[in-house]
C-alpha cells in the first residue's frame, strides 16, 4: 500500500466535522470536485466506504470514523513536525533533557539554570528528577542527554566528568545530651536512624558506611525527602547522615545541630553522557553551563 496522504487525511476530517463536501471546499480553499475527487481517493486506497450522504450532509461510516481518530493523531504530529522544523528555522538550538538528583537540583542548578536561559534562549530544557540508577537507565534507553549524579557509574558505558566532592554530615536534635564533636558510626548504632530510602545512591552510601565500621544499619525510620528527613531530625526523632548541601547551604531548622563524620565519607558529583552520543551544539552548551558546578 502507499503511503498515506496527510492531506487527504486532513480533507477527510473537513467533510467529516463539517458535514458536506462544500464546506469543507471552502475551509480547505479547494473546488467541491477537488474535494470529492481525495475522499474516492482515499476511499479507494483502503477498498472501503468512508463517507456517506443522508440527505444533504455528509457523515463518516463506521470504517470512516475509525479512520477519523487516527487521522487526528496524524495531523497533530504533522503540526508538532512542521512546529519542530520552524523553530530550527527561527534560530531554534534544540532540546536538552537533564537528569540529576532533588538535592543537586534543589541546591546547586538554579543559578546555572538562570544563566543558561540568558546566553542561550533558544534551548530547551527537560529536567528529569531521579535517582542515579534512575537516570543511568533513562539515558541507556535515551530519554535523557546528560547527568549530573553521584558517582561512581560504568565508565565502559558513559563518559564521565568529575565535578566536585563535598562531605555528609551527620545531622542530630540539639536536645540531644552530650553531642560530640564528630559522629561515628558506633554513637550512630546507639541512637533512632532516619535514613534516606535505600535505593537512592545516598541511603546506600550512609549504609555502607554503617556497614563498613562492624555496625548492622537498622533504620527506625525511612523518608524519600531530605528536606522531611531536617524536619523529623529537628523535632528530636532521631539522628541522620545528610549531603553537605542539603545543610550547609541553607540556615539551619531550628532544632538541629549538624556535626561531621569520622571516619569521612564524600559523595562525588560528576556529569555523565553515553559515549555513543553525539553532542549537538545545545548539548555542548549545557554541558558547559553544568561544568560551573565545580565552582558553586
């Protein structure tokens, strides 16, 4: 079979919602011979009736008005097309979608995201908020460009740019007796843990850290948001490991105390992009725009 033809498609819907073929010659700018002559077209490529007159009007058959709701997805993707292209003819860069993580977000892209949309407002930006594992697999299947995530990730896989490396810090109720001056994992093991939920690449890594010193992670408690987890931690539920942004670039809850780890652990940011990607000129430009976060 042919290919379809949008624009038989497009007179079928002009007969269809108008009713007769004459309205839809003058919508369409086209004698009512023309018009009569796509729909047997059309009627003619698919060996079946799709139009039919009762009395003066014209209404789809059954096989017609199948055809109707296909024809309108159709023609919206034909506009979205012709939209896309336009926009590329205007000066248009592209589509960039970013994947990282709520704290980075939160904490370090506005100011990037501002800048990004001065110098360069003719890229668009899709901002896709995730875990890291969330992410690396949104790019494996391609739904997203660029990461900004914790490390590590497979290098065979993607290309990867170190950014910066910051400290969590242990966060307790300032009600608490006798807090030291660094936290370890045995005075952890002894108080309420509020821990970030396990798949996200923090939760692991204060895990590991538990795990690492003898001492068994037994959370009292699991929160999916950092900014509940200050919350709860204020009002004296119990102690938590934070990243170094999520306390320190912001005043403090009332309430909590913050205090740093030993032995240390850092979560290290880095950008990520699959190395079977071609950068276009809007991804080099985000990309360079992420590169700041080194300096935040």
């Amino acid at each position: 079979m042919r290919s379809l033809n949008l624009d038989q498609l497009r007179t079928l819907l002009e007969v269809v919602e108008g009713g007769s073929f004459s309205a839809a010659a003058r919508r369409l700018n086209l004698s009512q011979p023309a018009v009569s002559q796509q729909i047997r077209e059309l009627e003619g490529r698919f060996g079946v009736q799709l139009v039919e007159r009762l009395g003066k009007r014209a209404f789809a058959t059954p096989a017609g008005r199948d055809l109707v709701e296909h024809a309108h997805r159709l023609a919206h993707e034909a506009d979205l097309a012709a939209a896309t292209m336009r926009r590329h003819r205007e000066g248009w860069l592209g589509r960039v979608r970013i994947g990282t993580g709520a704290t980075y977000l939160a904490y370090f892209f506005t100011p990037i995201l501002r800048k990004l949309r001065e110098q360069h407002p003719n890229i668009e930006l899709v901002i896709t908020v995730g875990t890291t594992q969330g992410i690396v697999d949104g790019m494996l299947r391609n739904e997203i460009d660029i990461g900004a995530v914790t490390l590590p990730v497979d290098e065979r896989l993607f290309e990867v740019t170190y950014i910066r490396s910051d400290p969590m810090q242990a966060v307790l109720p300032t009600s608490y007796p006798d807090i030291p001056e660094t936290v370890t994992p045995d005075y952890m093991a002894r108080q309420p843990l509020i821990l970030e939920y396990a798949k996200a690449t923090t939760g692991m890594m204060v895990r590991q850290w538990l795990a690492a010193s003898g001492v068994p992670p037994r959370p009292a408690m699991e929160l999916d948001m950092i900014e509940a987890i200050k919350t709860t931690v204020a009002a004296g539920l119990g102690v938590s490991i934070l990243p170094f942004e999520a306390v320190l670039r912001r005043p403090l809850p009332e309430g909590m105390a913050v205090r740093p780890l030993s032995p240390p652990v850092h979560r290290r940011l880095g950008l990520i992009r699959r190395r079977d990607k071609e950068a276009d000129p809007a991804l080099h430009h985000v990309r360079e725009a992420l590169l700041e976060l080194a300096n935040t």
